[in-house]
C-alpha cells in the first residue's frame, strides 16, 4: 500500500519520530513522509512511534491508498529531492 504519514511532535521528540519514519518512508516536507510499505512495517512503525510519543502532546495522521493509481502530487516552491532524484 502506499502511505502518507504526518506527524505533530513535542520537539524534544521530533528527532526521534523523524528518525525512525526514514526507516521506512521517503521524507518529503517537515514532519511529512510518504511511501510503499506492507502492512506489517507499518505495524512495525506505527507500535515504535507509540513507544516514544506522548498522545497528551504528540499525534499521527496515516492516509493509506491501495495503490499510487489514483494518487496526484503536486508541488509548489521548493522541494526535497526524492530517493531517485538523488541517484539519476
């Protein structure tokens, strides 16, 4: 499935959650991500973003596609390159 993942962190935290999302997606603005993933990484991710956020301070939001098919971004200023922008 293809993912969107934004997160609003305590900064003493932000590194963190940062950190471990690159394990498993690509980062496209602050605090954003998106990616191909299977259901089991995102098990995986999601129970070790629980394990070091504050629900009192910190939140998630996961829009999950079934396919990139009807996915559309568009882009305005500056962008980040992406993982193949960086080796072509």
């Amino acid at each position: 499935m293809f993912i969107i993942l934004v997160y609003d962190a305590n900064e003493k935290r932000v590194q963190k959650f940062h950190k471990i999302c690159k394990k498993y997606l690509t980062w496209v603005q602050n605090s954003v991500f998106e990616g191909e993933i299977t259901e089991a990484n995102l098990r995986i991710l999601t129970d070790e973003l629980k394990n070091i956020m504050d629900e009192n301070e910190d939140s998630v939001l996961i829009y999950k596609f079934r396919t990139k098919k009807y996915y559309e971004r568009d882009s305005i200023g500056i962008t980040k390159p992406s993982h193949e922008d960086l080796f072509f």
